[in-house]
C-alpha cells in the first residue's frame, strides 16, 4: 500500500477488493437451471391437474339407510355366535359360543371358533355397516340379539324390540327338532310384538350345518324350505364354527336397499 494509504490500480490484492464489493453489492440471484419450454410447462400444470383429477375420483357420496334386525330362536342354536363372527367379520375372540358341548376350536377363514357358551340373559345388540355391491349405498343393521331363554320372563320382555323392526332373523339348529318345531311359536310372536300384528321380512337360518358330516342332522333341508316358503322366509344354511355365516345378513341388507329404492320410485311416481 502507499504512503496515502491508496493501493494501486494494477495490484492483485487491488482486483480483488473490488470483486468482493460488486458481489456484496450485487441482488442474490438463485441458479437458474436450463430447462426446455415443453417441460417447465408441465411441471407447473402438472400439480393442479392431479389435484383436480383426485378430487373428482375420491369424491363418493354415500346413502346410509338403517335397518332393524331381531334375532330369535330357542336357546343354544347359534344366536350369538352368528352376530358375533359377523359383527367382528370372523375375527371376535370374545364371541360367544352358543352350544353347550365344548369342542376344540378349528380355524375358519383365519380365525378360531370360540369355546365358551354364554346364555343371553337379556337383549345384546350390535350394529354392522354392510356395503350394497356396484351402488352407493351401505345399510347398517342394527341386530337385536333377543334372549331364548324362558327364565325370568325373557321372552316376554323381547316383545318390547319386535316393534318397528324391519326384518326378521330366524334360526334354528338343525340337530334339534325341538328348535325347528319352536320357530311357529317365535314367528308368531313376533308379529304380535309388533303394533299392527303385521307380517315382518326376513330369513330362516339353519345354523350348525357342519353336525350334518357326523349323522347329527335330524332336520331336512326340504323341511327348513318347505317352512320358509310357506312364511314368506328365504332360507339359508350357515356355520358360525366354520365361518359361513355372511349371507343372511347381506341378503337382509340387500333387500332392504331394494326395499328403499322401490319406495322412493312409487314416490316421485305419485
């Protein structure tokens, strides 16, 4: 540096101060990438299409229609099982037997049958969404699993939920013959519960239909249809042991939507 503290105009040390100005001085300016006009256009139209494209596919409005199921028959045929393994789709681990007979527990649709038996002493409910297929409609059924037991005026007491209930569900065991020859008893009832004494909807299940393979079916399948259509019942076969227990309560809330649908088309008619 010279003496008047003024550095010269060709010194390194010179260039190079003024180089750290101008860039101090200098707006920051981010690196700019080169990028073709094709492409820098669809990264900025890119994100708004997919957006809207999703809105427009995961947008679904859903029909909830409910409907009330009771659930009778004579103690032990497999009541609360059959709700039990539908409610949890087959997976309940606290799902009540209804057989007094313990056997060991097999695995059905990845899952083990229950070993317990617990008598209803009252009314057990449950609620269950099910899915009509190709529309946009789900139907939750609430399930009224009444007590078939005669103790303590049980049956009687059920007569307070046969009121303004929508479908019936009817099951008897089809190693016992008692069971069968009760389900004349418990469908009258029901239509008696019921305020106006009229017919209800529903289904006769035949539960336990995997005794058959060991000789210990004395109720035909003839008898169970032949009694079904008689009552204007659909007739179904199930096994809560071996998880065959869904298509009962899918036909109920299938029937139900349709039902709905077909009240609604008399509606906008009138």
């Amino acid at each position: 540096m010279s003496a008047s503290g003024f550095e010269p105009l060709g010194s390194p040390r010179s260039g190079q101060s003024r180089r750290r100005a101008d860039q101090e001085a200098a707006p920051y300016a981010p690196p700019v990438m080169a990028r073709s006009p094709s492409k820098a256009a669809a990264l900025v139209a890119e994100p708004y299409q997919s957006a809207v494209k999703s809105m427009e596919t995961t947008h679904r409005t859903i029909l909830m229609l409910r409907c009330k199921v009771v659930v009778v028959g004579d103690a032990t045929v497999g009541k609360s099982a059959l709700i039990s393994m539908f409610h949890s789709g087959g997976a309940c681990a606290r799902a009540r037997r209804a057989r007094e007979t313990v056997r060991k527990p097999r695995s059905a649709a990845g899952t083990s049958y229950p070993k317990q038996y617990v008598m209803t002493s009252w009314v057990d409910f449950r609620v269950k969404q099910v899915n009509i297929p190709d529309t946009s409609t789900a139907v939750e059924l609430y399930l009224f699993d009444c007590a078939g037991q005669s103790i303590f005026n049980q049956i009687e007491a059920n007569n307070v939920h046969y009121d303004n209930a929508s479908f019936l569900l009817l099951v008897y065991d089809v190693t016992s013959q008692a069971s069968f020859e009760s389900c004349g008893k418990w469908l009258q009832q029901v239509r008696k519960g019921r305020s106006r004494g009229a017919a209800v909807p529903g289904v006769l299940v035949a539960n336990k239909k995997d005794l058959a393979q060991s000789g210990r079916r004395c109720v035909t399948k003839e008898k169970g249809v032949e009694f079904a259509e008689a009552n204007g019942l659909a007739y179904f076969e199930t096994s809560a042991l071996e998880g065959e227990h869904e298509e009962p309560f899918r036909h109920i809330a299938e029937e139900f939507a349709k039902k709905y649908e077909d009240t609604v088309a008399r509606a906008e008619e009138n």
